[in-house]
C-alpha cells in the first residue's frame, strides 16, 4: 500500500512569500527520486528550482505555469510506498495526503533542503479561538471537518491579530473581535497574495474595511488601489452645506479606463519587475536622499589600469578599480556603510562591506552582493564581478546573491549617460554613481589638453549623515580617480 504525501511550497528564505511557477519539470504520474527538481519558480529574487524531499510517483500538481502561491500551498503530491519504483518501504495506506512529520517518521524525505521542510519536528500549531458574535447562540463543538484537497491557487488568506470588539453592519466588512464580518459570516480576510496585503497596510487601509471584487469576495490588488484613490479623494460635503461648484473629472477617468480595460497593455509588476517597483517605492518613501556630483580626470586611473594588465596575470577591469576605492573611501567614512532602524530610532553602523553592483539581464536589473569587500583585492574583486555577471545572465542568481548589500556602486556609463541621481536601494544608505569615462577639454598642469573625464555621483541618506561626510567620501573617490597613488596609503 501506498502512502500519498503533500509536498507544499516551501520557504525560499529572505523573507520570501510567495512564487510564480514558471516551468514544471514533471508530470503527473512520473516517478521522482528523493530531492529532485520538480519545478521552475520564480521569487521576487531568483529563478529556483524546488527539489522535491520525497520518492514516489507524482500524483496531483497543483497550479499551473504562471500561477503565483504563496508560500505553505500545496505543490504536489507523491504516492511513496512499496509499490513505488524509487522507494521499496513499506507504507501506510494510501488516500488523504500525508504530513511532512509524517514522511520524516517514516525515513521517507529528504534531509536539509530548502527552508521549511525536510528536518526537524513541526512547528506547534496553535488553535484558534473564535470570539462569539453579540447576540448569537454560542457554536456546538463538532469533529474536525477533513482538509481540502486542493484550495485556491492564487487565494492567500492570513489570520488577523484581535482589535477592539465593534458591531457589524449589515451587507459590509465590519469587525467582530478580529475577524471579518462579511453578509453575517465569520472568518478571516481573503486576500490575492501577501504582497496586496502590505500595500495596504503601508498605505493606512483596513482590509476588513473594504469588499473584494474577486471570486468568493477575494480581495485583489485592484481593490486596495480603488481605496486609496478614494481615501485621496476630496470627502463628500455635509447636509446643508454648499456643494462645490466644479466636478473632478480626472479621478473618475482612471476608473472609467479600468473599467473598459480596453485601452493600452497592462503588464503585471510581479517577480522581479513587481519586487523592484514594490523596493524603490519604499525607498522613496521612507530615505530623505541627497544627490552630489563632481567630474574627475580618470586619465591616470586608465593608465594604470592599462599598465597592470600588461604585466600579465588575470585582466582588471575598471569595475573592480572603482570597488576598491569604494572600500578605502568606506573605510575612512563608515557612516555610509549603515542602515536606519527607525523603531528603535538608531544608526547601525555595519561592520562589513557587503557591495552590490547593478547588472543588466534579460530579465531586467539585478543587484547581485559581493560578500566582504572590504577584504578582497582588485583582482579580487574583479573575478567576483565576472562570476556573478555571468550567472545573473544565466538567471541563475540565488536569493542569497542578491540579498545583504550595505553599499551599491552603479556603472551607469555603461549605457552611454554622463550623470544620474539614482534611488538607494533600501536598507542601505548610500549609491555610488559613475557615468562614462569620455575625451573632454580639461585644465591639466596649469595648460588646456583633451583628458579622459567621468562624472561621479554620490546619493546618500541624510539622516545618516551631513553633507560633509557625504562630500568628503566623494571627493576621496575622485582624489583616487585622479591620481591612483592616493590609494596606496590604505592598501
């Protein structure tokens, strides 16, 4: 007899809730060795392939390619047991899906596969209590309905903590000790994903407060943004005062265009386009950032450059020059290697550089990490760069790759512009600008002469620091730039 095990979604780690599938690697009624790839997803980091920790045959998937779940639904389910062509233990008998406790009891997952599965006891579940509703019969205990099979592939619903007991009104989400009240029933918020949840809570919006358009009243994105268009909106005035004379006729045009959802392409911000969005939002709502400039004569950086790479050995690429005066320059200031913690009203000075640098893919822009930079030469440095660039063209970068930075440096020359004022990429501080490195008209020895100049930009978080600070680190970067032997004395 055959045992069926649920193999669930597991946690990517980072703080990762949820994934798009985007190729399945099995089908149904396939045969999987233990911690086999089955499927292709997609985070709002990486591309990953999700091993599965138990052998068996594939008997259910659920969700299809392009379907987001949230972390916890349901993946697919393996029948493991005797009859299995990869497993020849004896199992219990089959039908409703097995835990993962289960499996581990019985020596039939995997070890230490992803975050959340394979090892170790299960997580206590905690029962919760339903606050009776004013005026209503208190409920019979009855027997534990059965699971169901499959929920919704996209429906994510979340457990919310207990205000203040306040009536319900009739036809409307109200409130009633912590859960929904929504036509008279009871239970908790159902929304589309985790991420239409924080939109609503950094806005200031109540999900109990408002009515999903979605299937079975399922709150999608679509809701809260028609919320907060409302909340933004001018209020409705009182009985007998005066009505305004004129009408805003642009705050109905969006709604209107919504509607007919028959003019322009709409492309969903989801994966790594929708965590982006969702990331320079943030910092641009929370870091007060400044931006300082200053061009510099590169001429004797390239020079020397040059004169390294003809002494053979591994090629250094201005990159890597540029990363190494960016840790000198942290070294002298490290005010701009920290992050803000506003709850605790604290600057944490970070110990490590941790430096993130913008690379261009097919996919769109990543910002993969080299770990501990500050300890790396400039050759270092530079087979680092290289390694992670040809992963992330690959699309191969894991969540830790492009997690943990402390400083960014952006080679925004690359694409042929001079100068930018780009936004921090929260928590940090801090963004390096270089733009390209091109033949100028410059003072040089008192005389006019055609010098290689860049333009170097410095945004940085004003609460960590003053203007001073900032314009220190930037003018030891162009001190360097200028003349390379400046770096010499911290290396």
């Amino acid at each position: 007899m055959a045992q069926v095990l649920e193999f669930k979604l597991p946690d990517l780690g980072e703080g990762l809730t949820e994934a798009e599938i985007v190729r399945w690697l099995v089908d149904v009624g396939d045969v999987v060795a233990i911690d086999q790839p089955v499927v292709e997803v997609e985070t709002a980091k990486a591309m990953v392939e999700v091993p599965c920790p138990y052998g068996g045959v594939v008997t259910a998937r659920y969700g299809e390619e392009g379907t987001e779940l949230p972390v916890g639904a349901p993946l697919l389910t393996v029948a493991v047991g005797a009859s299995s062509a990869v497993d020849g233990k004896e199992a219990g008998p089959a039908g409703e899906p097995a835990s993962a406790s289960s499996a581990q009891a019985s020596g039939e997952s995997s070890g230490n596969v992803l975050v959340g599965y394979g090892t170790g006891a299960p997580a206590a579940r905690r029962r919760r209590i339903r606050p009776a509703v004013p005026g209503a019969a208190p409920a019979a205990p009855a027997e534990r309905a059965p699971a169901p099979a499959a929920p919704a592939a996209s429906a994510y619903v979340e457990p919310t903590p207990a205000p203040a007991a306040q009536p319900a009104v009739a036809g409307h989400a109200g409130l009633t000790g912590g859960v929904a009240v929504r036509d008279g029933a009871i239970g908790p918020v159902p929304v589309i994903s985790p991420l239409v949840r924080r939109l609503a809570r950094d806005n200031g919006l109540d999900l109990r407060q408002l009515t999903g358009s979605g299937p079975d009243g399922l709150i999608l994105r679509a809701d809260v943004e028609r919320a907060m268009a409302a909340a933004e909106a001018p209020s409705v005035p009182a009985a007998g005062a005066a009505a305004p004379t004129t009408t805003a006729p642009v705050a109905t045009a969006p709604a209107a265009a919504a509607q007919t959802g028959t003019r322009g392409e709409r492309i969903p911000l989801r994966g790594i386009r929708g965590a982006v969005a969702d990331k320079l939002s943030r910092s641009r709502r929370e870091i007060p950032e400044a931006t300082c400039w200053v061009d510099a004569d590169a001429t004797e950086l390239m020079a020397a450059r040059a004169a390294m790479n003809a002494a053979g050995g591994p090629k250094i690429s201005l990159i890597a020059l540029l990363a190494r005066i960016c840790t000198a320059a942290l070294a002298r200031h490290p005010e701009l290697n920290s992050t803000v913690d506003m709850e605790a009203r604290e600057i944490v000075r970070l110990p490590e550089v941790h430096l993130g640098f913008a690379a261009q893919t097919e996919r769109g822009l990543v910002v993969p990490v080299v770990r501990d930079a500050q300890s790396r030469s400039a050759e270092s440095l530079g087979a680092e760069f290289a390694r992670l660039t040809e992963v992330a063209r690959q699309g191969a970068l894991t969540p830790a790759d492009l997690t943990g930075g402390t400083f960014t440096l952006n080679n925004y020359g690359v694409f042929g512009v001079d100068g930018s004022t780009p936004i921090i990429n929260h928590p940090e501080a801090a963004m390096l600008g270089v733009g390209r490195i091109v033949p100028k008209p410059w003072v040089h020895e008192g005389e006019l002469a055609v010098r290689q100049v860049v333009q170097l930009s410095l945004t940085f978080d004003h609460r960590v620091c003053d203007g001073g600070t900032a314009g220190g680190f930037l003018r030891y970067v162009a001190d360097c730039v200028e003349h390379p032997s400046v770096l010499l004395r911290t290396l």
